[in-house]
C-alpha cells in the first residue's frame, strides 16, 4: 500500500471548492475514494502528464494531480480541482 498525501496547497484548493459548492458530502465522498484508489495502484489510478512526471485523476466532482514516489510507497496530491460539467 502507499501513503497518500494532500499537500497544504492541495487542501487549500479543496477548502476553495467547499466555498464554491452546495454539496460538501460529494467532495468528502470523491477525498475518500481519491485516498482508496491512490493507496492500492496509483500508477494506473490515473493519467500520466510528462510534466514532473505528474499524474492526474479523475473522481467527480474532484480532479487531482499528483506524483508518485515508488521508492517511499507514498503519493503526493499536489493539486485539486473541480472537474467540468
């Protein structure tokens, strides 16, 4: 299993989008599944970006991006944000 991180910077996106919606629970309910996917297989959880090496993923209403260190077992959410509608 991996350790998954939020980042500060990732939290603080997350708390701007509890600001913007009507329905904390979706966003709560899509942290959690983020957690549970990134920690059993992140490398085919998501999308690879060749930037950084930085990977993205999507779970309603939230997308995330994050990086992977196999070496540590851990992954990085480095960003979060609303996906389109």
């Amino acid at each position: 299993m991996y350790k998954v991180v939020w980042l500060r910077g990732a939290l603080s996106e997350v708390n701007r989008i509890l600001d913007l919606t009507a329905n904390h629970q979706s966003v709560f309910d899509a942290m959690d599944e983020v957690d549970a996917l990134l920690s059993h297989n992140p490398g085919k959880a998501g999308e690879s970006r060749e930037e950084l090496s930085r990977r993205i993923a999507v779970v309603p209403p939230l997308v995330v991006a994050y990086r992977i260190f196999e070496s540590q077992k851990l992954v990085l959410i480095s960003r979060v944000g609303l996906t389109r509608v």
